[in-house]
C-alpha cells in the first residue's frame, strides 16, 4: 500500500489537476455573480456548486485510487448499470418541464443520462481493449459498439433529451475516428445521419425542439419566445469588449435580461464581465485540457487506458464546443452544459469522474 501512494505522489499529473481547479475556482466565482440578481431561491446555488464540486473531488480520489484495469474488468456490468437507471427514471422519475430525467434521491436529484456519457466511454474502451483488430475498421467493425451506443441513445431521446443524445453519439464517433475507423465507413455514417434527419425531425423531435432549431434560422422571426435566449446571450458577449464590465457588473446578468444564466448560458456572463482577455484565458484552459487529455492517451500502456483518455477529451471537447457555439448563435440551443463551469449536479460530478479516469490513465502510464 505504502509503494503504491508513493507512486501516485511522484506520477501525480499537475499540470491537468492546477488546470481543472483553476476551471473550478473561476467557475464558482462566475456563478456567484450570475446568481447575484436572482431570486432568494437561487442566489445560493454557488454554494450548493461548491458542495457538488467537494463530491465530485472525492469520486474522483476513488476512482483514481483503483488502478483503471478493475474498472475495464467490470465495463459491461457498468452498462448494465446505466441502462437499468435509464429505464427506472421512466417509472420513477417525475416529470418536469415536458421531460423525464432526474431520478431523486434523499435531497437529491441524479440524472442518469449524464453518467451515462462515462459509462459509455469505459464500456466501448472494455470492447476496444478486447478487441484485437489493428486495421482499419468497416462498418461491419461498428455492428456491435454501435449497438453499445443505440441502447442508451434510444432511451435518453424518448426523455426526450436531444443535446445529451447528440453528445453520446458525438463521443462515440470520436472515439472509433480516433481508433482507425476507416475514412469511408465515417464517410457512409455522416450519409447515414443526413438522410434520416427528415425522420428525427418528423418522429423523434419534440414542437419546443424544432422550435430551437427554427430560431437558429431565423433568430429574428422569434426574438421573445424561443430565439429570446440566443439573442441575449450575444448581446452580453458583444458588450464585454476587451476588458469587460468588470465582477458582478454585467447589465445583461444584474438586469436579468440573460436566461439559464448558471446552467446553460454561464459563458455570457463571463464574456460581458471579463471580456475578451477573460474569454482567452477560459478558452486557453480547455484547450490544454482536451490536448493534455490527448497527450496521455497516446502515452497510456494499454489499449483501454488509451480509449479512456480519448473518450474523456472528446466529452471535454464537444460540451465546450457545442456549449460555446450554442451560446454565441452558432448552433440552435440543445441544453448542453459548459464543464465545470454551468450550474448542475449531476453534469459537475460526471465532470470531476472523467477526471479522476484521465488522472487514474496519466498516473499509471509511468508504472508498467
């Protein structure tokens, strides 16, 4: 026991942990202002965050604690896991806003869905690790991860929840591109996805749905209903300048023009409050993470290892691409948080779990 917390003292990973608590720290701050001009009710949920952040910390101790092949031997019972918890929040869970996804327990509220997004990662990296293919893969190749993948997809879209969706599907892409998935059969899955949007869009999507999607067209054909969110949200960033408004005194925020603004929509506030010189240091930070996550896949000493740190940077990577592009009118709002650093429960320890398994990765590529 003594040899094994001497080598995680000397292989600790610095440079992801002072990062990720550097994403932490702003991120409470920023949530302190964000909710500064709320109601009572909300004003305190930078508190609450802090709490989620200390549980999340201890989850991901744990899970750097145990050396990350036990984690591969118990891949598909963690599915199984998932899958269950999926199909419970259809019994249990109550309905709010339309959908059906927090399952309570105690005070709490867990949202299976997005554990779901880990589990997904471990238990493709179990799939990958076992199998012993080392060229190119068809789509033959993807019958059995892909179906890995539809399961959970399937059940997280009746929810519905179209941005956690889009998110496993767009992991799991990552994932076999990044695994020597051949050119053309990704060439064939983007066919694939092009020719049944007109069915997702008839069958699948729900009316407050296409409505996103329609406003993303037009933000102007609906500038108080459903493209209300988009547009304030670029107001408040076009108005932080370079050096922003300053702490706590962004009009957008203060007035409560700007929705969701500890949830989906924290970016904006930033922007107007610390400017373009904020904007680069939070962009800076996520970059290297997702790079740094990358570096140690490439450095893992075995193949799960390595499909681990890939699926972690790719959660990382598109919550920060499609949050941004989401919030600054690029793509249509889908409820997709920005890591670390939105509001949530569930997103926050989901979050700190993915790091605890890129720690467990980069701790242990130095001992075998």
């Amino acid at each position: 026991m003594q040899t094994i917390g001497k080598g995680l003292r000397d292989n600790f990973d610095w440079p992801l942990f002072v990062t990720v608590a550097t994403i932490c720290v702003i991120g409470v701050a920023n949530l302190y202002s964000a909710t500064s001009a709320a109601s009572e009710a909300l004003s305190d949920r930078y508190i609450q965050q802090i709490y989620w952040l200390v549980l999340g910390a201890g989850a991901a101790v744990l899970i750097v604690a145990i050396d990350h092949r036990h984690f591969e031997r118990f891949g598909y019972a963690a599915y199984g896991v998932g899958v269950v918890a999926l199909v419970l929040v259809f019994l249990i869970a109550p309905e709010i806003r339309g959908s059906q996804r927090w399952i309570k327990i105690g005070a709490f509220s867990l949202q299976p869905s997005e554990m779901m997004k880990i589990i997904l990662i471990v238990a493709l990296a179990k799939y990958l690790h076992n199998d012993p293919k080392t060229d190119g893969r068809t789509l033959k190749d993807l019958v059995i991860p892909g179906a890995i993948l539809a399961v959970p997809m399937a059940l997280i879209l009746a929810q519905p929840d179209l941005g956690t969706a889009l998110m496993l599907a767009f992991i799991f892409g990552t994932i076999m591109l990044l695994t020597n998935l051949k050119l053309r059969s990704l060439a064939a899955l983007a066919l694939t996805f092009v020719i049944s949007a007109p069915l997702t869009w008839t069958y699948l999507l729900q009316d407050y749905q296409r409505g996103r999607l329609t406003s993303f067209l037009d933000r102007e054909a609906d500038l108080l209903g459903s493209g209300w969110h988009a547009h304030q949200s670029i107001v408040a960033i076009g108005s932080g300048g370079t050096l922003g408004k300053g702490f706590m005194m962004g009009t957008q925020n203060q007035h409560r023009f700007l929705p969701d603004q500890a949830t989906d929509f924290p970016f904006p506030v930033w922007a107007e409050e610390q400017g373009f010189l904020g904007v680069a240091l939070l962009f800076f930070l996520y970059v290297f993470l997702i790079l740094w996550g990358l570096k140690v896949a490439s450095q893992a000493k075995d193949r799960f290892g390595a499909v681990v740190a890939v699926g972690v940077s790719a959660y990382f990577f598109w919550h920060t691409i499609i949050n941004l592009a989401m919030v600054s009118g690029m793509a249509p709002v889908v409820g997709v948080t920005l890591p670390l650093f939105s509001y949530g429960g569930s997103s926050v320890l989901t979050s700190m779990m993915a790091i605890g398994l890129l720690m467990n990765v980069s701790i242990r590529r130095f001992s075998y």
